[in-house]
C-alpha cells in the first residue's frame, strides 16, 4: 500500500513538473520536419533586447541570428521576463555557425545560432548569477 501511495505521489510530482513549462513547437519554412529532427537541442538561458539578443548554453554563450523564429522566442519570452534583463530557460533546436559580424570588423560573440525550433520556454525567469541590489 505505501509502494502504491509513492507511486502515486511520483507520478502527480512528474506531472506537476511536466506542466509547469508550456511546450511551444515552430518550424521555419527552409528546413524539413526530418531535417529538424535530427539538429541539436540546446538547453539555454535567452535574452532579448533592441542592443543584442544572446543564448547562454552553461558556460557558451551565443549571438542568436536575429530572424522571424528569434522574433517569435522573443515575443514568447516577454510575458515571463519580470523586466528587460531578465533571462528565461529555453530549449530550443537550431544551428550554429561563426558570427558574420566578426568578419566585418565588429565585436560580437564567436558563434552566432539560428533558432529552428522552439521547444519549450519556461514560466519563470532564471535566477541571476548576481543580485545587484539599488540603495538609497
């Protein structure tokens, strides 16, 4: 009987977990649903702003190719962002290749990623490396 109420309990934990990110599929037009399938999924924080809009994968982090899928994960990602800093876990697929901006003599990170598929976006923002806290 208790195997069966820990089961139970698992099992409503699983889902309530399952749940608590909202599953956002999109596809680009120049890719096959099987070509899709088969590109790496990157496991990442997202943020957008007008200056730059970045994905950090642990330690990597990449430009993200401003196109229509990098618009539809910013529009996604607005109404979690408690303000415009914030960064939200994504999982995406897409590709990655060197940044063009570097080759034009401009700063930017090393590789840049074009976003295929939106996988999942998370409903809370990421917890900051650091706290920077105003005082009066």
């Amino acid at each position: 009987m208790k195997n069966l109420l820990y089961l139970l309990l698992s099992a409503l934990l699983l889902v309530a977990c399952k749940n608590s990110e909202t599953t956002n599929k999109e596809e680009t037009s120049e890719l096959s649903e099987e070509e899709i399938v088969e590109l790496p999924i990157y496991r990442g924080e997202f943020i957008y702003t007008a200056e730059a809009s970045v994905l950090k994968v642990g330690e990597v982090v990449y430009a993200v190719k401003m196109d229509s899928m990098a618009q539809v994960l910013a529009d996604k990602v607005a109404p979690v962002k408690k303000d415009d800093f914030d960064m939200v876990p994504v999982v995406i697929q897409g590709t990655v290749g060197p940044n063009p901006i570097l080759s034009e003599g401009k700063e930017g990170w090393k590789e840049m990623i074009a976003v295929k598929r939106i996988i999942t976006i998370s409903q809370s923002p990421a917890e900051p490396d650091v706290k920077i806290e105003e005082k009066n």
